[in-house]
C-alpha cells in the first residue's frame, strides 16, 4: 500500500470514527462493535487539526484574547513537569485532548489500572530520585517472573536467569549464548565501567557505541541468532524497532535493564502525570486548558509570542505569552512555529517515527505467568499483565492485559492505519489463546487504540540532533523527550526541567 492508498483507507476509517489514533471494541470472536464507547474508554486521540497543520492548511489568526507570561503546549509529563516547575510564574498548560497526560495517561477498568503507553521503569534512579520522591511516587517491585519468552511454542519463563535460559528449545551453543549475554548486560549496569546517564561521564569506549547501531554491535559480539533475535524483539518492544538503524548505545542502555530489578506502577507512568497534574492544580488552579489545538506559535517583532489554537467548539483563540514552552513531538513543532523548520531543516527531518497498536483485553480469570510476555514469532508480541500490583488486583479474579505490538516506521504506520478491527483483533485473539492457553475461553472484551507517533527512531549520534532541536527559537523553548519510547519517564521529566531553566533565562532576557 502506497502513501496515497493509505490516506484513503483512512479517510474511510475517520468516516466510521476509527482514524488515527482512535480506539474501537470488538467482542471475542474479532467483531466490530461501532457503538459508542462508556467514556471510561473513549480513547480517542485527535489528530484531524494537526494533519491540517502538517499539511499546510492556513488559518486566519485572531488577536489575542489572553495574556500569560508562558504558555506551555502539550501535556504530557514534559509539560506537566515545566508547568510544576514554573509555578512562580501566571502559566497556562494547553493540551488538545480532554485528559492530560498525553502517551502517559492511565484508565481503569474494574478496579484495575491499565497504561495506555509506558509502564515500566528501572526504579527512581539519580538525578531524578528527589524529585520523585518530591512527588511521592508510589513506585512498585514486580514481584515473581519479571519476563516469559515464548519461542518455538514454549513459553519459558525469565530466560536470562540462570533457571530459565537452560531450558529454552535452543541448542546447548544457543543455550550458552543466553547465559553470557546475560553477563554481558549485567556488566553494562556497572555504576563506573558500564553505560548510563548522563553519557559524557561514560567511559571513552562506552560513549564510542552511540557512533554505531546494535546490529553492528550484535555482529561484533559474535552472538548466536537465537540471542540476536531475542535483543531485538526486547527493543522494540522499548523503542518500537528493530536494531538495524538504532544507536547501540541507546539500545544497550534499555537491553541492560532486562535482568535488573524492574519497578511499575498502578497503570504505569500515567500514575506520575495524575500526580503532576494534581500538583500544578493545587500550585495555580486555572493553568491547565484542555480541549486547545494549538496550530500557530510565533514570535512576534515586539519580543512577545502569540499561541494560536483551535478549540473544541471550532473556534479560534490566540494567548500571547512572554514565552512558550513545545511540550510536543518535534515532528508537530516543526510545522507549528513559524520560522522553525526553514532555519533548522537538516534537524527536524531527521526525526522519523514508529507506530504501536495498543490492545486492553479483559479476561475472566488470570492468564499470564510473568509480568511481560514476549513471542518470538507471534503478531501480538508484547504482553503485559496489569493486574500483578498488589494495589491494582481486582478481588474478583478477573484479569487484564494490555498489548502492545510495535509498527516501525512509516510502512508501518500505513500497515496500521490500513488494516480493519476485525483483522487485528482476530489476530490478537488467536495469538493470545496460542502464547497462553489459558486465555482460551476467557476473553471478554478487546480495545484497540491505533498509537501514531509515541516513539522516535535513536539513531547513531541522535544526542547532536536532539540537543540541536532543543535549542531556544526566539522566545520559543522546547520540552518533550523524543528519544527513548517506552522507556523514557527520565528524559521527558529532564526536558521538562531544561526547559522550565531555559523559560526562566528567557523571562530574565526580556
């Protein structure tokens, strides 16, 4: 499917109301219900105002009806950090959906708590431990199998562990390549010697494997294509993607985690955004507007910039702000800050995307042995189980998994966008009943949410593009991490920061 061919499989799919980034039930059996959802599912992500911006499409921008000292576009945890940041400050947060949170948001469904995106993290780490514990987040061990691989139709549980590598259906040479990977990684969270943040304080050698991607790096290592096949199927259920074009340090940095300690929360980093959220509302109770499309950012010949968006009733409002903070991905920057992408072209088109499907799927009982699930051949390749929280199980047995099943890049995306509920929920079903058995019989109901643009492509020496795209723009400063998908609690809440500092040097200048 062309590019052309898949605009127009979603046009068609905006006319039933499953365009980009829309959810849509469908019962056991892979049947569409086109009903409308219970709000409590009505995750639909609205992308019709940025396309139209992508593409182009000129507005007629009206004065300002509102003045702020910063405005702050986007809500995710980068801009809820700024906004928590800079509360001395008269700030107003806009957000375009009628939550905040953005690819970190959580929902629940009988009593338990489900991400909508990321949901794993390797603990409260430094530099970030007193501002989480500032936020008193209830980070949670994961408790029993962190991780079962099923490969070869075996599902063998925490295969880097001493007790689980030896007996995966691989040869006694492949079984042997396992075990000292697992080494391997664990050098790698050396406080000194290994790989870990911030990257100039890495050794020498260390900082040289952001010069090459992990398959280069996989090749080097002479490792068994068993042990290869399973370091990339792990990234890309982190990043999206596959090793081919991903920076082997960035990569590494997420692969050397798999055998440490892991730690969650009730629905994931969405329990962070909540309790930001909460935060900025107690500091400054009107700062936070939702339902505002921003579409125009520019700075203006007397120093001021006027934010121009689209609300939900249609109509345009322009805020003029003394400064503005882009909390979003710089894909949508580019096109909305006038200017921005004519000065800094061989920087914003280096940006490429990848694209997840995302599946909440009720269960009648308990299905999964582990925490995470991974196949190594199956379309639903990433399985979580939300309800092993001590705080998020629900007393009346039922259980809940959340799927996820990453689509690189732009051929991707089209994949994505092109199929039809019936067939990927069908998909997922089988799959499910293949990795698990225990699901046969007990799948309820699956949502399916169509995830557009949560993660970037880190390719080799992406730190120069990124700290070249973060630089200030006139009174334009920019938050939102764009580096580390699944993973990357940390750098949104470390954009956030830098930007919070670059709003302040701003105001300061003026």
């Amino acid at each position: 499917m062309n590019r052309r061919s898949a605009l127009k499989a979603l046009a068609v799919l905006g006319g039933l109301g499953l365009g980009a980034g829309a959810t849509f039930r469908v019962d056991a059996k892979g049947r569409p219900n086109l009903v409308r959802l219970p709000n409590a599912f009505d995750e639909v992500d609205h992308f019709g105002v940025t396309h139209q911006v992508r593409d182009g499409v000129s507005f007629k921008v009206p004065e300002p009806s509102l003045r702020k000292d910063i405005v702050i576009v986007g809500g995710g945890i980068s801009g809820l950090t700024a906004l928590y940041r800079l509360g001395e400050y008269d700030c107003l947060l806009v957000e375009k959906e009628d939550a905040l949170g953005g690819n970190s948001r959580r929902r629940q469904s009988r009593g338990i708590h489900y991400p909508l995106g990321a949901l794993v993290s390797q603990g409260p780490v430094s530099p970030f431990i007193d501002f989480l514990r500032e936020l008193d987040v209830p980070f949670e061990p994961v408790l029993g199998p962190r991780l079962a691989y099923h490969v070869r139709g075996r599902l063998v549980e925490d295969p880097l562990a001493e007790e689980g590598w030896r007996h995966l259906p691989f040869s006694k040479r492949e079984r042997e390549g396992f075990r000292r990977v697992r080494d391997d990684l664990a050098a790698l969270r050396h406080p000194i010697d290994g790989i870990f943040f911030p990257r100039a304080d890495n050794r020498a050698d260390i900082r040289q494997l952001d010069r090459i991607t992990l398959s280069r790096y996989l090749a080097d290592k002479g490792y068994p294509e068993a042990v290869s096949h399973f370091l990339t199927l792990m990234l890309s259920s982190r990043l999206g993607e596959t090793g081919e074009d991903v920076s082997a340090w960035i990569a590494l940095y997420l692969l050397s985690n798999l055998p440490a300690p892991a730690y969650t929360l009730p629905g994931g980093h969405g329990a962070i955004s909540d309790i930001l959220r909460e935060r900025c509302e107690a500091i400054r109770p009107n700062a936070l507007m939702t339902g505002f499309t921003a579409i125009r950012v520019e700075n203006r010949p007397d120093g001021k910039v006027w934010v121009t968006g689209c609300t939900d009733d249609g109509s345009l409002q322009t805020i003029e702000a003394r400064c503005a903070v882009m909390a979003v991905p710089k894909v949508f920057a580019k096109h909305a800050v006038v200017g921005l992408h004519e000065e800094r072209p061989d920087v914003y088109d280096r940006f490429r995307y990848n694209a997840y499907l995302v599946a909440q799927v009720e269960l009648s009982r308990r299905v999964a042995p582990a925490f995470e699930t991974a196949s190594a051949s199956r379309f639903s390749r990433f399985i979580v189980a939300a309800d092993w929280l001590r705080s998020n199980r629900d007393p009346k047995g039922s259980s809940h998994l959340t799927v996820y099943v990453p689509y690189p890049g732009s051929a991707g995306r089209i994949e994505l966008f092109g199929g039809s509920a019936k067939q990927l929920a069908a998909r997922i079903v089988g799959d499910l009943n293949a990795i698990l058995p225990r699901s046969r019989g007990a799948i309820e109901t699956v949502r399916l949410h169509r995830w557009g643009h949560p993660m970037v492509g880190c390719t080799p020496g992406m730190d120069e593009v990124l700290n070249a795209a973060k630089q200030p723009f006139g009174n334009v400063v920019f938050a939102h991490s764009d580096s580390f998908g699944i993973a990357g609690l940390y750098s949104a809440v470390w954009t956030g920061m830098e930007a919070s500092s670059d709003a302040r040097i701003v105001l300061e200048e003026i």
